[in-house]
C-alpha cells in the first residue's frame, strides 16, 4: 500500500483532523518473548518481561512458535506461564495462560510452527472474556517455563508472541 493510499484510508476512517491518540487506539500489536536456546531436562526459564503496556489494552491473542517440535509428554513436561503484573500490586501475578505439553496429539506443536495459546484450554478459567486480560498502562505481561515430571522435557527455543488490542 503507498503511502497515499494509506493517508486517505486513515482520513476516510478517522476523518482529517484526527490525532495519533485515535489512531493508537484503533490499532492492534503484539510484544514478543524469545528464548534463544533450547533448556533440557528439568532446568526451568525464570519469569521474565513480555511486554511493558504503554495504554490502556486487552490481551486478545498469544501463540508459541517453537524452532523444534514439540510431542506432548503425560510424566515429562514443560509449562508455559503467561501472567499479568499489574502495576497497582506488581508482586502479585495473575495468570492467564498456562500451556501445558502434557498430551500427546492435543498438545503438540510442529517446528517453525505455531500453536494457538488463546483457546479455552490454556486460558485460565477458561474464558478469555475476564476483566484480568485487560491491561491498564505500565501493567507488564510475563512469560515463565516450568518443568514437571522426573527427567523433564526439552523447552525448545522459539518465541511466544502476545497480541495487544487498544480499550477506553
């Protein structure tokens, strides 16, 4: 798309005298969390930042893309957390989505591929609609890898990508 088309698409959508604020609040983004080796056996991934949220948002997407298949595994295991640090009780984390490789079939995820973590089996609760994937600005979104099992599972490196929506 040139650039004129894309000026007259953002006027024909928010008229000539808009301002960078509304345009902010139309578009989505996404933040990304890369580990850029594989962890074997039962070493986990501390929690680290995802995302810093610069306005008001909703999480409204979240995939993993690992760079090495991923076979579920019932006694070894990884996790992948997905919380929210909010900033009126940083120390207290709310997770949103916990991905557990703990089912062959269900659970899997091919490299280079990518596995929806969005769905009613990894979010908490199971219902994506709750009040805790809304983000308020300076909220932070973690990403952490736990291990289960015995000899553990492989945490392949990849990213996890998550995917911002702009909310009043």
């Amino acid at each position: 798309m040139s650039r004129c088309a894309l000026e007259d698409s953002m006027v024909a959508q928010f008229g000539k005298t808009t301002t960078e604020e509304n345009v902010k609040k139309s578009l989505r983004w996404a933040e990304a969390w890369d580990n850029a080796a594989a962890v074997a056996g039962t070493t986990a991934i501390a929690e680290a930042v995802a995302a810093r949220v610069k306005q008001k948002s909703r999480l409204v997407g979240a995939i993993f893309s690992p760079n090495a298949a991923v076979t579920g595994a019932a006694t070894n295991f990884f996790n992948i957390l997905i919380d929210k640090r909010p900033t009126s009780a940083p120390g207290t984390p709310v997770n949103l989505i916990t991905y557990a490789a703990d089912t062959v079939t269900t659970d899997d995820a091919a490299a280079f591929g990518s596995k929806d973590l969005y769905v009613a089996a990894y979010i908490a609760g199971g219902a994506a609609a709750g009040a805790d994937f809304d983000f308020e600005e300076g909220d932070v979104a973690t990403v952490e890898v736990t291990k289960s099992g015995g000899s553990g599972m492989s945490f392949p490196a990849g990213r996890v990508t998550l995917i911002f929506a702009p909310r009043d």
